[in-house]
C-alpha cells in the first residue's frame, strides 16, 4: 500500500473500501511529520551558518529516517490488522466450538488492532522531539517546516490513539485494557503539551 501514489493511495482511501481507515492515515500522518524533520535537518546540514548543529542535524536525519519508514510500513500493518479482524467476526458460530473459537479470535485481533495504532502512536510522538530540534536549532528559513512536522506528529499521535481506544472498548481482558488506557492517555497528555511547548517557542 505504501508504494502507491498519493493519487491512488487518495483514491483508495475516498473509496467505500474499510482500508485504508484512520489508522493508515495516522501513521502516513506521522511518516510526512518525520519526514518534514528530516528536511529541515538536511537544509541545516549543508548551510555554513549552521556548521556547529551539523553533527546533530545528520543524527536527526538518521533518526527521522528510519521513523519515516517504519511508519510507512504500519500503514499495511494496521490495514491488515483491522482485515483480521472483519476475518474473525466471520468465522462460523454454529456448535459451542467453534463459538468459543471465534471469540477467541475476535479478542485476539482486537488486541492486534489496539497495538499496532498504540505503537504508532508512540513512534510518532518520538518525531517530536526531532521536530523541536529543527525548529529550536534548524535553519530558521524552514522553521514553519518544523513546526509542520510537530503538528503532524500531534496528529499522528491522537489519530492512533483513537484507533486504540476503539479497539479497547470490545476488549473483555480487563487487566489488558486498563493498561492500554493508561498508555494511551499519558501519550495524549504528552503529545498535547509538547506540541504547545514546540510551537510557543517561535514568535512569527
């Protein structure tokens, strides 16, 4: 799904088609937010103003790097993941068996479905502190990339953690979801506020 074009990935996403939902769109969200970062630590890279940040600008890319295309390849990962689950709830229920199986299925799924936008979520708001350097350290004529790349990142965060949070609310383990929603809402919480403390910063 991610070698699509952005037209087709478009297209494919406006369709009466279940994927890509929100949680594909999420993670594409945190990939173009790493991306951004990326970019502007490239742009200070090769500026002689900037030589003494050039060492952390290329860590930044590296890092950014690797985020970007781990978030490019959750796209499928939650596609798939939300396919499994549509898969489950259409196993047959006919004898006490295959009812026990198939709600073991289904739980197990979700649990899949809450993790993987749980884990985006968590990449994406470690995007943000690469988003604060670029914007705090970064060639100042790409800091409105920057700060794109914080507001990206929020939103990749609170776009997963709602797929989690759906996810959660079918869940039987109550153990499991009481965890999950404790993660779920210190992320939120944390997103929210670095986002405030990164854009604060600048004065346009």
């Amino acid at each position: 799904m991610k070698n699509l074009s952005i037209v087709e990935f478009t297209k494919k996403t406006a369709s009466n088609e279940p994927v890509p939902g929100g949680g594909s769109i999420a993670a594409l969200s945190g990939a173009l937010s790493a991306a951004l970062a990326e970019m502007v630590a490239s742009v200070t890279e090769g500026s002689k103003k900037y030589e003494d940040v050039k060492n952390e600008m290329i860590d930044i890319k590296e890092k950014a790097n690797l985020i970007s295309q781990s978030l490019l390849d959750d796209i499928e990962k939650d596609s798939k993941a939300f396919t499994q689950v549509m898969d489950a709830y259409k196993l047959p229920k006919e004898t006490d068996e295959q009812k026990k199986y198939r709600g073991a299925s289904i739980q197990n799924a979700l649990k899949l479905a809450a993790e993987v936008p749980l884990s985006v979520a968590m990449k994406s708001y470690d995007i943000m502190d690469l988003s604060q350097a670029v914007v705090s350290k970064g060639n100042q004529n790409a800091v409105t990339d920057g700060m794109v790349s914080a507001m990206m990142a929020r939103t990749a965060v609170l776009s997963a953690l709602l797929n989690v949070k759906i996810n959660l609310s079918s869940i039987k383990d109550e153990e499991y979801v009481r965890d999950m929603n404790q993660k779920a809402g210190e992320l939120e919480k944390k997103a929210i506020e670095k986002e405030k403390e990164i854009l604060s910063a600048v004065m346009l």
